[in-house]
C-alpha cells in the first residue's frame, strides 16, 4: 500500500506529518531523515541548546511518543539515494524501495563549505545539526580562543554565546560591515557596537586564506595575518539540498522550483522549506527563505493541497535573531524599503525601524520591541504616517 512519504525529517517535516493527521488522514505517513533525531528545532542550536540552557528533549518539535501514537512512521538515520518519480518510489541507501502515493521532499540546506588549505583540521567546526553542536559545546570546554569565520547571524548568535561565556572570540568577515547581505549599515553598525562593547573582536574586509596547525587547528591565516585560535567555527551560510530533486528530473533553480500550491514540475511531488524556491504573491516575485515559519506554512499548505484542497501559500517573511540579552525580529526585507522610520531609541537596545516604499510598510526590523513586530505584520503594504510610526507614545494601532 503506498504512503505518503516524507524525505527529510525537520521542522517542516514533523509539522507535515503531523498535519496529515489533522486534517483526517488515516492512511500510511513515513518520514525518512538521515539524522539520528526525530524532528528537531534548528534556531535554538546556535543559541539556548550551545549554551546548555535548553535540554536536548526540549529541542525536538514533538515527543518521540508522539509519532507511535498518531501511527507516523518515523525512521531516522536512513539516507535517501534516489527518487523515480514513474515507479514512485525512493530508494534509501540500503536499497530498500518505498512506495509513495504522493511525495513531499522537505530535504533543507547544508553549510557551505571552505575549501582552503588546512581546511580539514580537526578543530573547524560547522554549525547545523544537533551532532555539530554537541561537537562545538564540548570544545568549548578546552578552548580559550575561538575564531569565527562569518559575521552573518549564526556567527554572531554564536559569538554572543562564547563571549558570554568568558572564551576570547575574534570575528573574521569578507565584506565591509558584518550581516552585510541581510540588513542596513545603520543596523550593522549597531550590531558591531552592541558586540564589540561585550568584547567580542571583529574583523571586516577579511578574507581567510588557509589554516594551520600540528595535528590540529591553531591558527587561521587571512590577508597578512595569522591569528591564533583552537576551536574555529565557519559559518558563510547555507546550499539547498536539491541533488535528488535534480536527478530525478525534477526543475530546479536556486532550489527545488515549486509553484504557490507547493507542487514540483512532477505530479505528486511537492517540496517545502528551504530547499524551495517559491512564488510570493505579496512580494511579487520569487524567493527562496531560509526561515522556520516558512517550513511550517508550506508545510501546511502543501499537506492540504496533497489531500486534494485548494490553498495557496502567501505569507510575508519574519525572521529573528537571539544575541545575548536582544531578540531582533524582522518582517519583511530591508533592501525594499526608500526610507526609514526610527522609532526609540537604539542607544536603550529597545527600538523598531520601520522600513517604507512609497509610504507604504515593507518591513522591519524590531530589537526588544515585540509590539512593532506584531503590529508591522499587519501594517504590512499599508500606507501610514511615518509621523506616527515614529513617535514612541503613539499608538500604532490606530494606523490599523
């Protein structure tokens, strides 16, 4: 009897299987994920899971015993080699052929890698999977200086984590200013005060060359200079894990090509989560988001339309960002925006600035302000008095 198969077991994969079930699906679910886990939560690793704040049980999205009793079959540490969407079936690494009635592929993103020389040194840590953290945590204990290459935000998570906890930290980025590619200088600049005053160094226009070291990691090479370090963490983001999608004939483009139902150019075939590139009706043009909300949305979205409804996936992007004591949440996309709108003070680490094209709210980004946040969802293409948005004792929700 064939099943509906899940390849990849996380975030968006748990929140599929377990939307199958309430949406009354009675029939066969497996989830095939190559990693020893069941369905995990991946923002809390660089943060609150490193710091040994949050247990490894607390980590995972549901209880193991959640997929027995809603009869999902959860089979981890099994690797699928191919799909052949004629047969439809998978293949996993042992050979084993299962049969699927409809597929979902929610294979998410690897670290890029850097190819350097020295680069395989025992010591070069990447960060995205529980085994990667609890590698990380445990050098820690040993390390006295860390260097990190990437000053994007799981660099700086990271970073915030490790000078908190007392190891010398240096920071090592390519481009002119840290989270470059993400945000604005303002907040960039922002970010660079917020961790240089907790003493974390950060070096910009930086680009590493090799590594060297005696049996291990000491030190990291980059322009003229080799700075010390025994534990190296790299973190220059993240591919999708389109190469089965590929092979099966399946279009890809910067991930795995899906249209606003969540379904590939192959019938019965849909794929979820960062591994896709998507239509945003609201946006207007096509994305690819690396975010959790994203992975569950789709996941939702492509479970319905897999059991035969009609629903289109349109949402706008919202991210956030933990670093020490500060949660930054953002809606939206900087880079859209003609103008700005501070609202507070940055100086006091609780302020919202609002981002508007042609009057309109195209995002946000919020630090220690969850009322902008939630309200800038709703704000969202709406055209508002930047006087109001800028005044702290005015009520945003009258611009609603």
């Amino acid at each position: 009897m064939a099943a509906m198969v899940i390849i990849g077991a996380g975030q968006g994969a748990g929140q599929a299987a377990a939307s199958f079930r309430q949406e009354g699906y009675e029939g066969d679910i497996i989830i095939l994920g190559d990693e020893a886990y069941p369905p995990y939560q991946r923002p809390p690793l660089s943060k609150q899971y490193l710091s040994g704040e949050m247990p490894r049980e607390r980590v995972f999205v549901r209880p193991e015993k959640f997929y027995a009793d809603q009869r999902i079959d959860l089979r981890t540490s099994v690797r699928v080699e191919s799909i052949d969407p004629a047969a439809k079936t998978v293949t996993t690494a042992s050979g084993e052929a299962i049969e699927f009635e409809k597929l979902m592929i929610a294979t998410g993103s690897r670290p890029r890698i850097l190819n350097a020389p020295g680069s395989d040194l025992p010591g070069i840590h990447y960060l995205r999977t529980i085994a990667d953290v609890d590698g990380i945590a445990a050098a820690m204990e040993q390390a006295r200086k860390v260097v990190i290459v990437g000053g994007g935000y799981i660099g700086l998570e990271v970073a915030s984590v490790m000078v908190s906890s007392g190891l010398d930290v240096t920071v090592l980025e390519m481009e002119d200013r840290i989270l470059q590619r993400v945000t604005t200088p303002e907040m960039s600049a922002y970010y660079h005060q917020l961790h240089t005053s907790r003493g974390l160094k950060i070096l910009t226009n930086t680009t590493v060359s090799g590594f060297s070291g005696e049996g291990k990691v000491e030190q990291v090479l980059c322009n003229d200079a080799a700075i010390e370090a025994d534990l190296v963490l790299i973190g220059i983001g993240i591919i999708p894990n389109i190469e089965i999608a590929e092979a099966a004939g399946i279009e890809c483009a910067n991930g795995i090509v899906v249209d606003d139902h969540c379904r590939t150019s192959v019938a019965d075939i849909y794929a979820i989560g960062d591994c896709t590139n998507h239509p945003n009706p609201i946006l207007d043009r096509r994305l690819r988001l690396e975010s959790v909300p994203n992975a569950l949305e789709q996941a939702r979205v492509a479970v319905a339309n897999m059991l035969g409804k009609d629903k289109v996936y349109a949402a706008v992007p919202w991210f956030w960002s933990d670093q020490y004591e500060l949660k930054l949440q953002m809606v939206g996309f900087s880079s859209d925006g003609d103008t700005q709108v501070l609202r507070g003070d940055m100086a006091t680490n609780n302020f919202a600035v609002f981002y508007l094209k042609d009057g309109a709210v195209v995002a946000v980004d919020a630090v220690n302000s969850p009322r902008e946040f939630m309200i800038c969802k709703q704000l969202y293409s709406k055209q508002v008095d930047p006087a109001v948005l800028a005044d702290p004792n005015a009520d945003l929700k009258t611009l609603l």
